[in-house]
C-alpha cells in the first residue's frame, strides 16, 4: 500500500485532523487511545520500548516491569516512547512517539483512522497486513495442519457494498452523521469510509443535507426524541442496485414526500428506498416493521454466475471479489461430482448452496430466519435452480432427523456466525456422518474449538485455507475440508 493523500475528504466541522496519530522519528506524537478500560491513578511513566510482537487484534506486544503489555498502532521491531499508567492492578499504555519506525509502517490514508477504529491496520504495508493474517491463522490452525497461502485482495479499498451511517447532533445542535468511536456511543462524523462503496458515503451525505433543510431531527438515544437512527445502503456491485433503508424510531415520517422526492432527485441512480422501524432500546440497526416508500424494496447482485435477490435485512458477504474467490474454494474442497447430497448449514439466502447445485444431486438448506428461507427460495427461481429445496428451522434437529430416518448426506456445507456452531450443532453432523464436511469460517478462533470436536469424532483436516475477506481490519476468514475417516459417532 502506497502513501495516499485523503481521497477527498472533508475534515469534520469543528474537528481537527485526528490528535492521536503516532509520529514518526522526531516529532511529538499525539494522545492515543488508551489499551485498557482503566485509567488514571499514579503519574504516567514514559517508557522506552520495543515491540516484539502483535496480538491478534493486531495490538503491539512489549515487555514493561516485567509484564507483557499492549499498545495500539506499534509495529514489531519498533522503538517508541510509552506512557504507561497503573491504578491499582490494572495498566494501561499509550503510544507517544515512535523513535524508529518499521519498514512496514506507512501513513494511513485515511484522517479518521486513529479515532474511528473500525480498521485496526491501515498504518501497516498490504504485505504486512497478510503477513500478519498469514501468522494469526497459521498459529491457530498447527494443531491440524499447515494452511495454504492468504488469498489477498489486489485493491483491498472500497469493497463493502453494505455501509450503515448512524445520525446525531454535535455539542453545537448541528447534525452530524458517522460511525460509533471503538466501544462507544460517540459519533465519528465523517463524510468518507475508505472500505465503504464511494457512492454510499455520497448518499448518506446527502441525506445529511435534506435532514437540515427539511428540519429532520435525528434520534437522541438519551432522551428519545427524534426520527432518524441510522441509513443502511446496499449496493449491488455488478448490477449497481442501489437500496437505501432509513432506520427510524418512529412509524410516523415527517415531510415524507419532500424527502422522498429530494432523495430521487439528488440520486436517481437509488432504486429502492425503504422506510425501517427501530423504536427498541437495541444495538441491533434493523427493526422488525418496514415499509418500502418507492421501488420494488430489493435489489440484485450477480456472484459465481447466478443472480441473487437481497432485501434490507437479508445476509450477503460486504466483498463479492473477495466472496468469489471463498466460494470457488469451497467449491473445490466439496468435491462434488454431480451426485452428491448436499447440506447447506445456516443457508441465508441461499448463496453457497445455489452455486453448490451445480454440481450436486441435490442441495438441502436450512435456516433459521424464515425471510432468507424465503429469499432463498426465490432465488432458486430466479436462476432456474430445480434440484434446491430451502426449509426453515434448526438445521441441528433437521441433521438428527434425517439420520433417524436413514438418510444420508455426502457433504455438509456450514457457514456459522462469529461465534462458531454448539456442540448440540457439531455432534448432529456427526451422526449424519457426511463424507465432508465444508466449515466456511469468519472468525478462525471459534472454528479451531470446533474442528477439535469433529477430529475428535471420525474427520479428519485435510486442507484450510484462509481469505482476506476484510482489507484494512485485523478480521480473517477461513475455509476447512474435513473427511470422514471412521464411523462417526460422538464419544
């Protein structure tokens, strides 16, 4: 990654480039965000330091009065001056200057990036970035074998095609729109997110400007007055759909018409504008209740050569070039030869398992949400797919009862959450015994408690192979080929 100027951006009203951006070798560097929730206490030490390594949230490891502690934003093998603070048993550090910076730093291009976090890495090289991944992955996943090289992202910006702005005031009762500082409710206000869809950061900006001439106020999350929370934009990266879902606390929408038609004027490449309501004391963005206001409330998108239907609340991978490249392994590790049975596991709306029915016998997903049950559904025919059948429910229970009945399944395509599949999921799949199984990963800590459980039950890891889904933050996915090499059974 070269040095870049900031793309365009606008600094903030009232905000100043960021105040804790780490120097360079001579010059001052800036308060940091500070690495523990502790704080005060005894007066800071300024430590001279060196980095010996990095966390897997990508935090620097140094070595201080005989504890090893965290720093945000230092590299390995860098020298720089930290102050740290102790009170009572908790410690905290923040990077004050690096003395001699790693070859592998560069400016990140991004001015927001010290205060927003939502990308941890943008100050490390593109080869520094998978270097790290590379090791994170490797160290979790030597219990089961060596994982094959990251598949990296050639141009690792502007790739989400889902970004949410979240709206709010500012001290000076003006209206500001961003994204949440790290572990806050603090609104960053910004008009560009590097990762995001150029066209989404322009939309939401505009909203911005509507909400001021049209005296829109935004919700107040304290006091509960107000109407706009959030705007959710989906854009179709090979269609160039656009949908834009605007989140508010209230069914009742002010001056909807005006809006409406200053949107559509403003951007009449949007084309489809819904209405969500979202009047819960929640993090969650989307409510239950929405109302499409123009358009037909979906979009499309094209990904392994067939069309996908996505609503406002249905899950689609945020990087289709990255997705492609995920699935065609996937693909690969199934091993389908036009026979198979095939499960897809936690479907969504149905994305893996329509790609997989070209090649399979036959394809049964399963899904809890009854809304990407039936967007799979429509999907299978939109693309002509006759040989899917979508269902809603547990997709654990649907495995035991399958084996109860003596059917079988030759692969198992699973795609969990965060935080992984329960041991209730895993031990239905043994029982199933499926002569694969595909375990599609985004978060590699979870899986490796989950491979240990289906080794430990009659598979076997045959192959993994990590994916940089996520350029610019410390998130990493991965994909694992498990064979059966035994009768299954839990033990």
């Amino acid at each position: 990654m070269s040095k870049q100027k900031n793309h365009g951006y606008k600094k903030s009203a009232g905000k100043q480039s960021p105040k804790n951006k780490p120097s360079g070798q001579q010059r001052p560097a800036p308060q940091g965000r500070k690495n523990s929730k502790a704080g005060g206490g005894k007066k800071p030490v300024i430590a001279e330091v060196t980095c010996s390594g990095l966390t897997n949230e990508g935090k620097g490891i140094i070595q201080w009065d005989g504890k090893n502690l965290e720093v945000e934003h230092l590299l390995p093998g860098e020298t720089a001056e930290v102050a740290v603070s102790t009170k009572g048993r908790h410690t905290t550090t923040e990077l004050k200057r690096v003395i001699q910076p790693s070859s592998d730093r560069v400016e990140p291009p991004c001015v927001y990036f010290y205060e927003c976090g939502g990308c941890q890495l943008q100050h490390m090289t593109n080869q520094a970035q998978a270097g790290f991944k590379q090791k994170t992955v490797d160290a979790l996943m030597k219990p089961f074998g060596k994982p094959q090289a990251m598949l990296t992202m050639e141009h690792p910006y502007a790739y989400r095609n889902k970004s949410h702005t979240t709206f709010g005031m500012n001290r000076d009762r003006q209206i500001i729109g961003g994204l949440y500082a790290r572990n806050s409710h603090e609104i960053i206000p910004m008009d560009r997110c590097l990762i995001h869809d150029p066209k989404a950061d322009e939309i939401a900006g505009t909203i911005k400007g509507i909400m001021k001439s049209t005296k829109l106020r935004p919700y107040n999350e304290d006091t509960g007055d107000g109407f706009l929370r959030h705007v959710l934009i989906k854009v179709g990266k090979t269609s160039g759909e656009i949908m834009v879902v605007l989140v508010a606390a209230s069914p009742v929408f002010p001056g909807k018409n005006n809006f409406v038609k200053a949107l559509r004027k403003a951007h009449p490449e949007i084309t489809t504008l819904v209405h969500n309501v979202n009047n819960k004391d929640t993090s969650m963005v989307l409510g239950d209740d929405e109302k499409v206001l123009f358009g037909p409330g979906t979009i499309t998108d094209t990904l392994g050569g067939m069309e996908f239907v996505i609503s406002a609340k249905s899950f689609y991978q945020v990087n289709p070039v990255q997705t492609e490249k995920l699935y065609d392994k996937a693909m690969e590790m199934a091993d389908l030869t036009g026979k198979e049975t095939v499960i897809d596991a936690y479907c969504g709306v149905g994305t893996i398992g329509l790609i997989a029915a070209k090649k399979a016998g036959r394809v049964i997903g399963v899904e809890m949400n009854n809304d990407a049950v039936r967007d799979a559904i429509r999907n299978a025919k939109r693309n002509g797919v006759k040989n899917a059948r979508f269902y809603q429910g547990d997709a654990g229970k649907f495995m035991v009862e399958m084996a109860e009945r003596g059917e079988n399944a030759d692969v198992v395509m699973m795609d969990p959450p965060r935080k992984g599949s329960d041991e209730a999921f895993l031990s239905s799949v043994v029982k199933l015994q499926p002569e694969r199984i595909v375990y599609v990963s985004c978060n590699p800590e979870t899986q490796v408690r989950d491979l240990e459980y289906l080794e430990k039950n009659g598979y076997n890891v045959e192959e993994i192979q990590p994916v940089d889904m996520f350029p610019q933050t410390v998130h990493v996915e991965a994909v694992t080929k498990l064979v059966r090499t035994q009768k299954a059974g839990t033990r």
